[in-house]
C-alpha cells in the first residue's frame, strides 16, 4: 500500500509511503536502553493496564519496540519507549512479531511515549528529512494521534495531540493534574513513590471516576488491609457480646 502525503507551504516536504511489512532478514538495532528506568516504567504502565483487565488478544502494548514505514524508497524503524495499537491483525501461527507497520498490519498505533534519557532533545526533533527525528516520524508520517513525552528525573509530563492541520498540540491537564487519553479511556498522569527498587516519578492510570489503576503489590496491601479490618470488626463484636454476658462461641 503506498500512499504521498504534501505536507504545508512552511515544511515543503513532500513523502511517499509505503506501508509494508517488515522483511524477515532486516537487521534491527539492538541498542541497550538508556538506564534501568525506562524498562520499569513501561513494565509498570503495562502491569496496572493487565490486572484491570483491559489488555485483549487484539492489542499491540510493547516497549523500545519498532514502528516502521517506508519512506520515499527508505526503510524507518523508530522504538518508542512504549507503544499502544488498539486493533492489530493475529500473528501467523508460531511467528514471533518482531516490529509493527501500521495498515499491513493493523491500525494505527494510538499512543506512543518517550521516556527522555538525554540532553540534546532528540526525542523532540522534527528533522524534516532522512533519517527523520522521532516527532516527524510520530507526527507526520505515522500520525499518531497522542505523543507523550515524560522526564522522569523532573517528573514533567507533556501530552500531545494531533490535530486536524496534522500537527501536534500540547495539550493541558485537569485539575488533577492529569490527561484524558481518549482512546483508552483513561486518565493518564504523574505518581511519585517507591516500586521494583526505583523511588520516583511515574506515570499511572485512573480510570473515568478518578480511581487509580493499581499494581500488583499494592492489591496484595489492599485486600491486607481489608483483611485485618475485618478481624478488628470481628473482635470488637466479640468483645461486645462478652461485655453483654452472652458467649460467642456459643452462638
């Protein structure tokens, strides 16, 4: 499938795509991440999204994974730090999917993230030709609907949406302090504590009345306190029915 896309007077950059499948022999990168957060903080996205049970067999949710295109007769693979397509077709029987091309594959991917390791910005460039920066690539030639951006050492959480001029546009929080991604319908915001040995900023989800998306540690502690309210319910009633003359065990 390829299609050209005329981009505005003030970029004059014009590409044409070609929406193809990876081939099996492309060599991908296999570059370490940046530091231990960035593989925490996308676990921790995915872990809450899994125990709330909104993760389907027709989803795509992955991290430092490649999105690709074919940009006038060149191959882009970017990785996003993490990445949601909510509609992708099944993978053949015993093939392991090893990247993700919107339309041969599925829809385009809803959401991408970058969790910012660097100084020079480059997560931000808007390099208008080869090899393309990742905001040119998300904005104009995936058009990604929603691009967050999150400095976790800051805690400094940007949302982007892209709008009908096909340009991204910050968008501002609630109240709360936090952003509604529509495609998920959640709420997407900012959390600061202590997981998996990392204390710090992180992102988190509530849902549409404001309940926060929890992890699996902190659903152990809930039904722990649950647990031992009860008892203390138990005991005082216990205690009552003594105080009354009357033997609970008895009952």
């Amino acid at each position: 499938m390829t299609q050209t896309l005329s981009k505005s007077a003030e970029s004059k950059t014009q590409y044409t795509l070609t929406w193809e499948k990876l081939p099996d022999d492309f060599k991908l990168p296999h570059d370490p991440v940046a530091n231990i957060d960035q593989p925490l903080l996308a676990a921790a996205l995915r872990e809450a999204l899994d125990l709330a049970g909104f993760i389907l067999a027709s989803m795509l949710i992955a991290s430092n994974f490649g999105l690709c295109a074919k940009v006038n007769d060149k191959t882009v693979v970017k990785a996003p730090d993490w990445v949601y397509v909510p509609s992708v077709l099944p993978a053949e029987p015993g093939e392991v999917r090893r990247s993700y091309t919107r339309n041969a594959e599925g829809e385009v991917p809803a959401v991408v993230m970058e969790f910012l390791s660097d100084t020079d910005g480059s997560e931000y460039s808007n390099k208008p030709t080869y090899p393309y920066g990742k905001w040119r690539f998300y904005e104009r030639i995936l058009q990604v609907p929603i691009y967050v951006i999150f400095e976790p050492k800051s805690g400094v959480l940007e949302v982007y949406r892209l709008s009908t001029s096909g340009e991204y546009e910050l968008q501002e929080p609630d109240a709360n302090q936090r952003l509604w991604i529509e495609s998920m319908g959640l709420f997407l915001g900012v959390w600061e504590g202590e997981k998996s040995q990392r204390t710090g900023y992180w992102l988190r989800w509530w849902d549409e009345n404001g309940n926060l998306l929890l992890w699996s540690a902190e659903r152990v502690e809930q039904e722990r306190q649950r647990a031992e309210e009860e008892r203390q319910r138990a005991d005082r009633l216990m205690a009552y029915l003594r105080s009354q003359g009357i033997d609970p065990d008895g009952i």
